[in-house]
C-alpha cells in the first residue's frame, strides 16, 4: 500500500477517536488498531501524537472549509447563497461527525497550539460569510449604513448560529442537515420578528 | 478575614488565572499569590486544583445565568424582553471577560468533568430562551407551525450567535456591549432579509 494512502488511513483512525475521547484521552495504540498498522509505524509516519493531531486538524479543517466553496454559487441571489452554504456545511458535519467533533469541540481538549489552528481556520471561515453578506449588502443597496463593522458583527453571530445548530443536529438523529440549513434561514434571513409575524423563509424547491 | 471572603478572592484569583492560561497551564502557586495567601491555606479551604476549577465553573455559571434572567421582564412585548436578555448577556460578559473565557473556552481544556458543567449550564441557559421564543410566539398566534422542535433548534441558534458575539465583543474593546446586542437584534430579529432591504430593529431609546 503507498504511504500517502497508508497515512490516509491512520488519519482516518485518529480523527475518530480524538473526536470521541478528545487529545490527552486518545490512545495512540487505539488509533495504530484502528488503522490497522503498527504503533511505530504510525510514528514512523506522523512523527508523534502531537504532529497527529495538527494533521488531523488541518485535514478536518481544509475538507470543511472547500465543502462550504464548493456549495456557494456567487451568480445566484443572496438567500440563495447562503442556504447553498449552509445546506453544503450542515451536509459536511452531518457526514463527518468526528471531524466536526475534532475541530469545534477537541481541539481546546489539546491547549494552546491547537487552539490556534481552529481559530486560523474559523477566522477564515468568518471572512468568507463577511464577503458574502458584503457583497449581497452592496448589490440589495438598500443599507449604506451597514458598515463593514457590522458585517463583520454579523458573520460572526451567523458562525456561532451555524455551529450551535452543527452541534445540535448532530447530537440528534431526526434532525436532518437539511432541517438544520432551513431552522438557520428561517433564523438569520427572515429573523425571528417575522417568524412571530407568521411570514417564514421559503426553502426553494430545487435543492 | 471569614472564610467565606477568602474564598471568595481564592475563586476571583482562580477565575483570573484559569481564564487566561487553560486548566493545565494555570499554576496553584500564580492563584494563592494572586489572592495573597499561602498554597496550603487554598488546599485547605478548597481541596485541590480540579475542585476549585470546578467551584470556579459552577460560580461564573450561576451569576451568568442570574445576570440574565434579572434582566428579563416578562410583562414586555417579545422584542423587548429579547433585547433586554441580550444587553444583560453582554454586559455581564464584557464585565466578567475571564468568567466568560473559563466558562466558554477553558473549561473544555480540563477535560470531561467539566465539560459536563458547562453543557449544563448551556442547557439551561438554552432552555430559558426556548421558553422566551416559545411564550412570544404563542402571544404573536401568527404562526401554528412554530412548533417545539423548531423552537428548540432557534433558541440554539441564538445561544450560538451570543456566544460567538460575546467573543467578539470581548476580543476586540471598541465593541461596546450595547453593539453587540444591537448586531444580535439586526441579525435575530430583523433578520439578514430585511436588513439588505434596508429595514432594520430599532433599538429602544429608554435603556
């Protein structure tokens, strides 16, 4: 088997159970069985448990963040924009629990150099919805007073929403990404004055 | 001094010292300098490192959590009571910058005994703002499919934004408790539609 593929492999294994146990709890001779190779031959190849997890981390981090880029069409209107990205992140935690375990919840179980590395990887995550809230703000016209520092305020609540409802969803069996996707537009774009208002977002048919 | 009052500037000391350094990192002699007595004398009044880091947990929760329901009145339209949870929130987190860094990032870095108590207090604390969203939501009757479920899935929403803006509030000190509020208010209850259409929540003159 080729080491890339090989590392693949141990990889797959330590995200899974730093996701479960969280950094000091895993077990390297766990993550060796699980992957089905030799403990050494792990540390041949990812050094130590450290390295792992930084490796597990980056990983999770870049499959996540490419999965929102590719869900984003930016020749679509901005309700759509943002349920297309929503939909492809809640799809991606769902179908990554670990992974998702590992970056929002087990990175802090490590200290302070994998801190770090999730709040690298949230901060670009916040500037890609700071450019999309812009750019729909500047298109809409409506609001010269929504300043650059209120979207910034916004794209943050809106990460905080989405990974509150990551996390719910995912402790939750019935709830589907796609609940989670509509819960968040019904939440963020209509905004809960319209809810009680009984005026709700659409979720478009065609997705 | 009384007891109780030396453990009081203990627990102040270790709310200071954890809040900023993690579990681990936090080091027993820095929090009996901090508070001006000797090692022993913490030991003997608060056992050891994981109770006070517990006792520590458990007091930030219990004034976070009193912070904001002594802000709430019920006897005002859901607006208003929403605006008042939230400028309660803020400012008690803005005052109390490391009970908030202990409760919402620190204590996950001593592993799971005390992640179980800050999920707890996050569930009551989410379970508050359901009973809020749902009690509005019964006074509008504007929409009979507000159920339960999606209730629940809002107040995490909500809780989930907070809690990122409060990070924010406190990582950046131009961010005044009263904008943090008011971007939460823009965002949950204007919502991002009627913000890009120019239409946003107004914050009441009166506080």
């Amino acid at each position: 088997m080729p080491r890339a593929e090989r590392e693949r492999q141990m990889m797959d294994a330590g995200v899974r159970v730093f996701g479960e146990r969280g950094y000091r709890a895993a077990s390297m001779d766990e993550i060796a069985e699980l992957a089905g190779v030799s403990k050494p031959l792990v540390y041949l190849y990812l050094n130590s448990k450290e390295d792992l997890f930084t490796a597990c981390i980056r990983r999770e981090s870049a499959a996540l963040i490419a999965a929102v880029r590719a869900g984003v069409r930016v020749d679509v209107p901005a309700d759509r924009q943002l349920w297309d990205g929503l939909t492809a992140f809640f799809a991606h935690t769902a179908e990554h629990p670990d992974g998702w375990a590992v970056l929002h919840s087990q990175a802090r179980s490590g200290g302070d150099p994998f801190v770090a590395e999730v709040v690298a990887m949230r901060e670009e995550i916040v500037a890609f919805v700071t450019s999309l809230i812009a750019a729909a703000a500047r298109e809409a016209h409506g609001d010269p007073e929504l300043a650059e520092r209120e979207v910034a305020g916004l794209a943050q609540a809106l990460v905080g929403a989405a990974e509150a409802l990551a996390g719910w969803a995912n402790g939750d069996d019935s709830v589907s990404a796609r609940e989670a996707a509509a819960t968040m537009m019904n939440f963020a774009w209509a905004g809960l004055g319209n809810l009680m208002a009984g005026a709700r977002w659409s979720v478009p048919d065609a997705s």
